[in-house]
C-alpha cells in the first residue's frame, strides 16, 4: 500500500506536489504502532506529512455509488420485497438504506429480468445518464419485464432519473446526455426537457392528497434534496405527487407524479422520514391483503447524524486536528 502511494506522489509534478498537504491513511485495523515504522517512511519519501490513522469503524455512513458491497448482497425474500433495478450508471442509491432496515423487507438489486422474480415493488434508482440506462433496460429486457409488472398492479416508484424514464419522452435539446429525443416507457403522463444548468437545492414537503395505490401516502412529510437535469412536464391527466418548499430560495413548488400504481419524485432521501416508509408499507400491505402496522420504520434523518456524530468523534482522537485546522489556515 505504502509503495503505491509513495509511487503515485513521486509521479506528480512539482506544482501538484505542492498541493497535498497531509497524508491521511484511512480504514487502519490492527495496533497502530506496528504501523508506525511505515508511516515515518511514508513522509520521508513522500515529503508530505502523514496527519493521521483512521481505523476501521463499524457504523453505518453513506456509500460512495463506486465502493459499495450492497450490490452483491444475498438475502431471503422477506413478507414485502422490493426489488431496484440495478442500471449500470446507478447513483444516489443510498436512497434505498431505509429500506433495507426494515424487519421483514426485504431489499434486492438486480440487472437481468430472470432475478426479477415477483416482487411487491421495483424501484428505479437514479442514474448518471438516464437516456442511456434507459436504452440498457430496453435492450436487456428489463424495461419489458417492469412493464409487465406494472400492467399486473405492481407499485413501481422512480427517483430522479427513474422517474424521468417513466415518462411518455425525453428530450436532449442540448447534448447533456445522448442528445436527440427518446420513447419513456410511458407510465406517467409527462414529458421531460434536460436543460444546461443542474438543479441543485435542499427541499422540505410533504405528499400531496393521492389517488389509487399510494394514497396511504397522502400528507406524509418528507425531506431531502434535488440534483438533476432537466424539467418534468405533466399532462392534464397527471397528478403531482408532492408538494415541496425550496431550502434555498424559499419558493414553493409541486414536484413529482402519480398515477394509480405508478409514482415517481426529483428528491432524493425520499424515504428517509419513518413516516413516509410506514406510509409505503402500508399501501404495500394492503396490495398483498397483509397489516403491516407492526412493521415500524427507523427516522433515518435522526439516525445518519448520529453515525455522524460518531464519525466526527473517532475522527478528532486519531487526526491530528491541530494540523489539519493549520493546514486549512494556511490554504494552497
């Protein structure tokens, strides 16, 4: 490790260099000062001083979309199953990690339309390039299976980019993405637009007063935030699915939509709230005739600043924060 690391410093230029101020190993199991005989190495050859080392913790933070071993994660089909479509330029999906808390759900990934099986759900995630994860679902055959799914009463729910592929079309008038327009798969009533700029904004609000099956989730308040591109235009016949206040402008603005089974949203962390899983339990159980009422969700919100907390604790005993802040002081 130490090798590399000495390897990849020695190869940058000397202005590169200059910018890495400390060194920060990460992840550390075992007794440290085993470990510091390397350490000193590491800043003799590298000549940049090593600022700390973090050991391995077991709490439970965010992913990166890249790192992740939930994918591959194998479980027993739980009395509500709810299966994510696993698209290859899949991001944000932490959105799920409620979800999977739950006793008695159970919380699949998948990537081929055999591994589908007969789930209660199917989430379509966010995505990196939603035209072309879309042209993927429609040339693997996952888009048909969905589709299926959907026409037997399946509660299919999009997020962001999934909920941009529910849709009648997509239109990249710019070259944001693919360029050009696509067929949606056509289970909401709306088109959507990709524009130049990206929206990115923290949002509160709650769901709007629905119809058909996610009508448990009438009212229920939710928070989090939006990052994409591009706008959803509804028809005469779509629903809004919530109703939303913009954490930085203040503005207030309808976002998403719903149309009896199908239902999709912008805002990420959408099922953070215990109450909006409760919610989606709920009309979950009531498809598939079962009281869910026992099946209590975790206010994921409350929980991650915890994880935090813990984080940020582990953090300042190990680092030398006093050279960090110095360091930050001093800037490039």
């Amino acid at each position: 490790m130490f090798a590399q690391l000495i390897g990849t410093v020695e190869l940058l230029e000397e202005d590169e260099r200059a910018m890495i101020k400390g060194l920060i190993i990460n992840k550390f199991r075992g007794d440290k000062t085993i470990l510091d005989p390397g350490v000193e190495m590491l800043e003799v050859r590298s000549g940049i001083p090593v600022v700390g080392v973090a050991p391995y913790l077991q709490i439970q933070v965010e992913d990166e979309d890249s790192l992740t071993t939930r994918f591959d994660h194998q479980q027993e089909i739980g009395v509500i199953d709810i299966a994510v479509v696993r698209v290859p330029r899949i991001s944000n999906f932490t959105d799920f990690n409620p979800l999977e808390t739950m006793d008695g759900v159970s919380l699949r990934y998948v990537k081929r339309p055999q591994e589908l099986g007969n789930p209660d759900m199917i989430i379509l995630p966010g995505t990196k390039n939603t035209m072309e994860d879309l042209l993927w679902m429609r040339q693997t055959g996952m888009e048909a299976a969905v589709l299926k799914e959907a026409f037997r009463g399946k509660l299919i729910f999009g997020i962001c980019g999934g909920y941009q592929m529910l849709g009648e079309t997509l239109s990249d008038p710019y070259g944001v993405e693919a360029g050009g327009s696509i067929k949606g798969m056509g289970l909401l009533p709306m088109d959507t637009v990709f524009a130049q700029e990206k929206t990115r904004t923290r949002v509160t609000g709650n769901f709007a007063v629905l119809n058909g099956a996610y009508h448990t989730l009438s009212g229920a308040e939710l928070e989090g935030y939006e990052i994409h591109m591009g706008e959803s235009i509804l028809k005469a016949e779509a629903q809004t699915a919530t109703q939303l206040c913009d954490g930085v402008t203040g503005e207030k603005k309808t976002d998403g939509t719903c149309l009896d089974n199908i239902c999709g949203t912008y805002v990420h962390g959408v099922f953070d709230r215990a109450e909006v899983v409760e919610s989606l339990l709920k009309a979950l159980g009531e498809k598939k005739g079962i009281d869910t009422a026992q099946m209590k969700g975790l206010d994921f919100k409350v929980f991650k600043e915890t994880q935090y907390d813990i984080l940020a604790a582990e953090l300042r005993k190990h680092l030398d924060m006093k050279r960090i802040y110095q360091i930050l002081e001093e800037g490039v």
